[in-house]
C-alpha cells in the first residue's frame, strides 16, 4: 500500500506543478485576479505532498519491502539502520525523488515567506519553479518511477556498493542536492523579473537570501565530499579533477560569482542584466552537471547509475529550460538598462573583476571536463588532468585571492589607491614574513605552493581588516560573515598549498614489531586481527605512532572484505586510519599482505602519509560556510519577516 | 562483438573485483619507493600526470589495479636508471597516445584548450574595461 | 540597446555545449585503448619460458620472415579460455603463434595450457607487465599481427571470435 500511496502523491503533485503553471502564465496574460490566488496554496500543497511521497519511500526502506524494486537492487535486510535510511537516495530513482522534493519545498518556501517582490513578479517565479518541477516530474514518472513493485519479491535485496556503506553517504548527497536545487529558487526569481521586467534592488534583495543558503550547503557539500573521498579512496588524494567533482565545482563558482553580483545589484541597482544572467546560469550548471553523471558521459571514480536513456530524457528537458530561459534573457534583457555606473577602482569594480575571474575560472573547468568529448571529435584521444588545472586555474585563483583583499576594503562607487594602502600594510608584512620563511627555510618548495602559502597569508590579515577600528559588537552580521568567510578562503588555501608542499610519504611492506619513521613520527606496526562488522568482515592492523615529544597513538587502519551477493565476487575496500594532530593528519593504510619466498613470516604492505596542514582544507572549508550562513541570517531579515506577518494577521482579525 | 563489448565493459570495472585478479605479488617498485629522495619525487610527481589505463579516472599513483602498479614500477625503474621524467612520458605517449598522459600537449586539437580560458578573460575584461572606461565621468545615467 | 548581438552570446555557448552532449549520446565513447604502437617494429626483449616444457621468447625471434601471430594472454583471464579454439583453428591453418603470459604463476600456466590446449610456439613470462607496456597494450587477452621483418601491423582487443579467423589468415597471408 505504501508504494501505491507514494505513486498517487507524486501524480497529485505533479498535477499541482501544472495548475500553478497554468494559472500563472493566464494570470500574467491578463486573465483575472482570481488566478493568481491559485498559484501560492498550490506551490505550497506540491511541496508538502512530494516531501510526504519521499518520506513514504524512506519508510519502504526501513522496512525493507522488497517487493518493491528500488529497494530491492538497492536495500539488504541486514544493513544497519543508518545506510538503509541513506540507501533511499543513495541511487537514481531516489536521489531524483529527493531533487523534486527540494524543488517542491523550496518553492512552497517562496510562496509562504516572500513578501518583497511585487504580486505578478512573485506569480511568475512561482510558476517558473512549477515548470521545472512538471519536467522532472514526467521524468521521475515516465522513466524513473521509484515506487514500481515487482511480480514477485525476491527473499532479500541485492545490497549497496560497498564503497557508499559510509556515514558520507548519509549526508554528502542530500547536502549537495540541497545547494544544487536551492539555486533553482533564483533561476526561478531571474525568469520571473525577466517576465514582469521588475529587475532591481527588490529583486536582487529577494534573490539573496536564496542565493546564499543554497551556496552554503554547496559548500558544505564539496567540502563534505572531498573529505569522503579522502578517507576512503585510500590514497590521500583530497581532489582528482575528476569529472563529477568538476561539474559539482561548476554550479559552486556560479553561486560564488552570483552571490557577490547580486550583493552590487541589491546596494547599488547595477550589473542588472548580469546578475540575471548569472541565476539562469547557476542552476542551468546544476543541471548540466546532474545530467552528465547520470547520463555516464564521462567516467569518473564517482560514476553510478549510468543509462543513456535517462541521460537523452534529461538532455531534451535542459535544452528546454536552459534554451527557454536564456533565449528569454537574450530578448529581454536589452530592454533592462545596466543601471549605474562606477568607478574601476571601488568596490564594484573590484567585484566585477572577481566575478571575470570566477567566470573564467568556471568556463575553463567546464572546458577541461568536456574537451575530451570535443578532441575525439577531431580525432584525438586526449585526458584532461590535474596539471592543466593547476596551471590553468591555479594563477587564476590566486589573482582573485588578491582581489579579495582590495574588495572588502574599498568604498562603494569610487575610492582612491592612497587610503586603500593605507590599509594595507600588515597583509603585506604577513605575506612577505611567510614568503621569505619559505624560501629561506622550506627547502624546494614548488612555485604554485610557494604562492599559495604566501597568499594566504596576505588574505588571512587583509580579511580581518574590515573589522579594524569598528565596535565589533555593532558589525553587521553580513560583514562578519563576508570576514569569516574570506579568512576561511584562506585557511582553505594555506592547507591546499601546505599539503602538497611539504607531504611526506613511506611506502614499506612492514613485519609485525617493525617501526617505520614518517616526518617526526615513529610508526610501529604492531600486528594484524580479523575482525567481523555488520556486513563485512575485515583485517584490521594496529599501528602505534610515537611523536618525537614522546606521546604515542595507536591507528587501526582495515582492509575489509564485503561478501558478494547474489552470487556476485565479493569486493574489498580499504578504511584508511587518520590520526588528527594540531600539525596535520597522519594517514595509515593497510594494504595486501606479502608472503617472503620462505613462507614464514608475513609482511603486509603499509602506506603512510604525513599531510601537514591537510585538515586546514575543510576547516576552511566550513569556515566559508559559516561565514555565508551568518550573512544569510543578517540578509533573509527572517525576524523582521516574522513579525510583519504577526502584525497582518493581527491587523486581519480586528478588521470589521 | 558482443563478447568484446563485455570484456571491454570488465576492464573498465576493476576498481569491482569483476575481472578475476592474477596471484602474482606486485611488482618490487608497485608499492615501494626509490631509495635516493630525490628520484622519488621525480617519479611521484610523473606518476600523478599519469593515467591509470583500466581504471575509472584515476592516476597510476592512485591506484591498487595491478596493471597501475606494474607502470609504477616501469616508471621507478627507469626514473633509477636515471631517465628524465619527459622522457617517460613521451615513451608512453608513443604507446598509448595522449589519452594516457594527464597533461594535455598544445596542438591542434588541443589549441582551444590552453587558449579558450584567456581568450575568454580576454573578451569579458574587454567588456567590462569598456564599462569602466565609459564610467569615468558622471556614475549616473 | 547598442550591443544586442552580445545577449544572445550565452545562448549560443549553450548550444555549442549541448551539441557536445548530443555528440557523445549519439557517438558513445570508445573504452578501449588502442596501441599507438602500429607499424613499429617490436621493443626489444627477452623473456624467460612461462613455464616447464616451453621455449621463452626474444623478440629477435619474431622477425625470421615468417609473418606471425603474438598473444598477450593470462591463466587467471577468463576471456582466454574462451579463445582457446580460435588459436588452434589458427595453428591448424599454418599460423605461427607465439605467447607472452602476464603476470603469471608458471604451475598457472601449465596448468591453463593443460586445460585448453597449447596453441604456441614459444611462451615468454612477462611478470611486471613490461612487455605489455612497451608494446601499448591495456589487457588481457590482445593479439598482435607481426610481419617477417618483426613489424607490428595490427592490435585486436579483446578475444578473436570465430568469424576473425579467416580475415587474420588471410591477412598474414597477404604479408609473406
């Protein structure tokens, strides 16, 4: 019953997506006021009956109904509870039932809270996220439906991919997913302005808050994902350029640039046209990338759920939201004038030339993705990498990290060069302090690295700056959050350019009782144990890790075994052993074991890295999340909001 | 055909033990470094531009398929013999083609590549600029 | 509005990226890796019997004038097994065909050449894979068309199928 249940309320939300759709385009083509009442109740009941059908599917999961046949490719009765709840969207059919359901309740959101934009502005975004939702409706229910039974149910299910067995996978999907969609508020809000031509301060405003909370949990997803990455590919490896992280970077540098754009439209009404063009943009790249890891066009560690069908569905539902929004944009934001204009040498200029390099930086990681695609078109098979990157979009970064030290620090519409140095000598000791460290101390530190430390040092202080002189506990909230988020850059940036300055790495094939030395670590491996877990059963090795001050830790790093099932080879992983120390991380991994030609004593292969610095990289990381959260809390005026709609409702029921 | 397409989807999958694996221990330099620290780095930094050829995009140094460990051990082997890393490359390049190198040549098919980035910061700060420049007077209009 | 063309630029890139997409929905992409190494002569090697009873191979042994046969093969490779019957059919028809075993156990060998017949002249063991590095090759089992003076002239991926052994005859007839 519960599957059919869930089937019904997807129909009925469907059907809700195409009366808010229709409504709203008669009422914008003039049809009676009446209509627009429709539109705001029926974004808020689709919203709520999609969440209630993907709670429905939960439950299916728990359960383990393996009758029905997503849970049965998908689910194990005897998966802990955690991974059978993840197990949900930890596939095709359930991460896009989840997608809808974000796209479901983000516009019920809209429809019940905001109260900024004029009434026909708000009628058109309500009904532009409703046409997004129709498509990936007939998708879900024409080619994916999750909630298909079976003639006959198997005895029990044929598991989850060992690999995605992992807390991360409880989180990392749905955080991201959140980040993706939510940017689907403000392609919304952009289509919706572009229809009434009501593009100003109003609109920017009420794109804002939206803007912002969807880039934090793209944030926290990135960074969430590659900590996943991290530990359990087994190679320390915390970014490959691999494409699925590529195109989930793409619509992150979209929200980067669009957040900071829309900051310009909402305080100054300029870069009108552009701050549009960027909302279409944004969720345009949250799209493209969901098709090309669902449509397999490219492979990629992280591939799952390939089917080039479903990938010819999605390519002929973007080339209609994507096509339709930008071929609208080219018609008319001609008639949108610019709005004011400014000084090179301001804090809009600087922003405009953060949101060049951003740009650039996001076409030139969509390009590397993709040329391969182009370069067998021409009859060359080439793979696009890391070093491309670096070099390409490393310079790139680190010219928009200085950028972000003028920004912040520059007055609105014009400012001269004489008070921003003024400001600026602290940041300038800071990095010359770390730049003459290095290379008098650090040994050959490779040139990019050598630039980031040095950068990040300059960011650090020249961040804080805003703050100098100021009472700090009348800030703003917004400037506390734009300092902790830029200080984060630079955390982030410091353990990027750290890590791959100074890791120190020590491959050995180790005895029991052998000791192995890793920087100022004395590691010894003190044996092996087999051990069972839920689901698997495993080797787990002991290492005792002695610092030179004498403190000692021990690393139970696993190389576990998952049984295959339904008769399928059983798959190993590896559980990498992380020890946290103020420095860095020392990373342990328990490899195959090595028979000596006599057949006594057994060796096992051990990788140990020591990564200075290396958790600085999601700290920081979460430090640009915090940072947003606070400026979305100081911009979405959710307090204000509250209290007016008291007040009406107040006003309501004394009126006669 | 058909049994091509299987094997051809097999060895795509290694990182899943559908392929069945030899009984071979790897080879001496699979997981073991070179002595002199210097050649080490060498080799590491090589091993990272270079694709793992059965693997789903990864590199031959983060990789466990045995036939990533034997080019590990092919690389370390001839980093020891005191060939230079470009070399190495241009030796595999010649065997696998550009696929197997991380670091795309400039050429041809690889010129929008290394120049769309700059052409495309060249044309938006050219637009921008413009903006500017006109800006220089009065910011109301 | 003066710069009206420069709207439409983002619709434009849009297409251009959409025609990529349709490209590769249309033109999936090729997995296989194939040898650049074609039309070259063999790298140089010498490598030890695979196993008791065969004859090692040196790739000095492979330009004689007789055009031949290479297989790149392995016991623990279940598609080898399966081309075990095209191989004879091709030493029937007169085919010289030499073996290189990768990374194989020489009691595994045997024991495969036991169970499926043994096609090959000679068997070279190539335990780290060097051979089949220096010769482009990304798996098990490929076959290289040599011809008498020890060039490389053809790569088939992947097991010789039935209908392959004529052609193959013919072309390494073709070559004396």
């Amino acid at each position: 019953m519960i599957a059919e249940l869930g089937l019904a309320l997807l129909w009925m939300a469907a059907a809700l997506a195409c009366l808010s759709l229709v409504a709203g385009a008669l009422f914008l083509r003039g049809g009676p006021k009446d209509l627009a009442s429709l539109v705001r109740p029926a974004s808020v009941a689709q919203g709520v009956l999609t969440a209630a059908a993907f709670g429905l599917l939960i439950a299916l999961f728990v359960r383990s109904d393996m009758s029905v046949e997503l849970v049965a490719r998908n689910s194990h009765s005897l998966k802990p509870m955690l991974f059978k709840v993840a197990g949900a969207w930890g596939n095709h059919e359930g991460s896009m039932l989840l997608w809808l359901t974000i796209l479901g309740l983000s516009g019920a959101l809209v429809a019940l809270f905001e109260r900024r934009l004029r009434e026909d502005t708000l009628v058109a975004t309500l009904a532009a996220q409703a046409a997004l939702s129709l498509g990936f409706f007939a998708f879900l229910l024409f080619s994916s439906n999750p909630f298909n039974r079976l003639p006959i149910a198997p005895p029990d299910g044929q598991g989850l991919n060992p690999l995605l067995q992992d807390p991360g996978l409880a989180f990392h999907p749905p955080t991201l997913y959140i980040g993706y969609v939510g940017l689907s508020v403000a392609f919304s809000f952009a289509v919706g302005a572009l229809v009434t031509r009501e593009i100003g301060p109003a609109f920017a405003r009420a794109m804002r808050p939206w803007v912002l909370g969807s880039w934090i949990f793209l944030t926290l997803g990135i960074t969430a994902g590659s900590y996943w990455a991290y530990y359990e590919l087994g190679w320390g490896g915390w970014w490959f350029w691999d494409p699925v992280e590529n195109v989930s970077l793409v619509p992150w540098l979209a929200g980067a640039a669009l957040l900071h754009s829309v900051a310009v439209t909402a305080t100054r009404n300029a870069l009108r046209a552009w701050t549009v063009m960027l909302a279409v943009i944004g969720f345009s790249m949250s799209m493209v990338g969901t098709f090309i890891v669902r449509s397999g066009l490219l492979t990629s560690v992280h591939s799952f759920a390939v089917d080039p069908e479903r990938g010819t569905f999605l390519l002929v539902l973007m080339a209609i939201y994507i096509g339709g929004a930008l071929a609208l944009f080219a018609l008319r934001a001609g008639t949108v004038a610019e709005g004011k204009k400014f000084a090179l040498l301001s804090r809009e200029g600087s922003l405009v030339i953060n949101n060049l390099l951003l740009t650039t930086i996001l076409a030139l990681v969509l390009l590397g993705t993709l040329y391969p695609i182009v370069a067998e078109a021409m009859g060359e098979k080439i793979s696009v990498g890391p070093p491309y990157y670096n070099k390409v979009a490393g310079p790139l970064a680190l010219i928009l990290c200085l950028v972000m030290v003028a920004g912040p620090l520059l007055a609105w519409r014009r400012d001269d060069g004489k008070r921003l140095w003024s400001r600026l000598p602290p940041a300038v000791l800071a990095g010359a302090l770390v730049l003459f460290g290095l290379v008098l101390f650090g040994g050959s530190v490779r040139i990019l690295p050598l630039l980031g430390m040095t950068v990040a040092a300059v960011v650090a202080v020249a961040s804080l700056a805003p703050l100098w002189g100021r009472n700090l506990r009348r800030t703003p909230l917004p400037t506390w959050g734009m300092v902790i988020a830029h200080f984060g850059v630079a955390v982030a940036l410091a353990g990027m350019a750290a890590e791959s300055a100074f890791i120190k790495e020590r491959l050995v094939a180790a005895a029991p009782g052998e000791t192995v030395k890793v920087d100022d670590f004395a590691v010894t491996f003190v044996g092996v144990r087999p051990i069972a877990g839920p689901n698997y059963t495993a080797i787990e090795g002991r290492l005792v890790a002695t610092t030179g001050s004498g403190a000692s830790f021990t690393l139970r790093p696993e190389a576990r075994t998952f049984p295959g099932l339904m008769g399928g080879p059983p798959t190993e992983t590896n559980e990498a052993a992380l020890l946290t120390r103020p420095g860095g991380q020392l990373y342990a991994v328990l490899g195959q074991p090595v028979t000596s030609p006599d057949g006594t004593a057994e060796r096992y292969q051990l990788r140990l890295w020591w990564k200075p610095l290396v958790w600085w990289i999601w700290l920081g990381g979460a430090l640009i999340a915090i940072g947003a959260a606070l400026s979305m809390l100081g911009r979405a005026q959710l307090l204000a909001m509250w209290r007016t709609h008291r007040s009406k409702k107040a006003q309501e029921r004394f009126a006669p | 055909m058909k049994a091509r397409l299987l094997i051809a989807a097999m060895m795509t999958l290694t990182s899943l033990p559908l392929e069945a694996q030899d009984r071979l221990p790897p080879a001496p330099y699979a997981y073991q470094q070179l002595n002199d620290p210097a050649k080490e780095a060498k080799a590491k930094a090589l091993m990272e531009t270079l694709r793992c050829l059965v693997c789903q995009g990864q590199s031959i140094a983060d990789s466990d398929a045995p036939l990533a460990g034997d080019m590990r051990h092919e690389v370390r082997t001839k980093i020891a013999a005191g060939e230079s890393p470009d070399t190495i490359r241009k030796w595999l390049v010649a065997r696998y083609g550009n696929w197997v190198s991380y670091d795309p040549p400039f050429d041809g098919a690889t010129a929008l590549l290394w120049l769309g980035p700059l052409l495309f910061l060249g044309v938006g700060g050219w637009l921008a600029f413009g903006r500017f420049r006109r800006a220089g007077g009065e910011d109301e209009r | 509005m003066r710069n009206r063309w420069i709207l439409f630029v983002p619709l434009a890139i849009m297409a251009l990226l959409f025609g990529a997409f349709v490209y590769r929905l249309v033109t999936p992409a090729e997995t296989l890796i194939q040898s650049q190494w074609i039309n070259k002569p063999m790298p140089l090697f010498d490598l030890p019997p695979a196993t008791a009873g065969v004859e090692g191979l040196k790739s000095s042994q492979l330009a004689d004038g007789r055009p031949r046969l290479v297989n790149v093969f392995a016991s623990w490779c279940i598609p080898c097994r399966a081309e075990a019957a095209q191989l004879e059919a091709l030493k029937r028809a007169g085919v010289p065909i030499d073996g290189i075993a990768i990374r194989d156990r020489p009691e595994d060998v045997a024991a495969f050449l036991n169970e499926f017949g043994n096609p090959f002249d000679r068997i070279g063991s190539d335990q780290q894979s060097s051979v089949q590095i220096a010769l482009g090759s990304s798996g098990v089992p490929e076959t290289f068309l040599i011809d008498g003076k020890g060039i490389i002239r053809e790569q088939i991926q992947g097991v010789i199928l039935a209908g392959d052994v004529p052609r193959i005859i013919a072309k390494l007839e073709a070559m004396k």
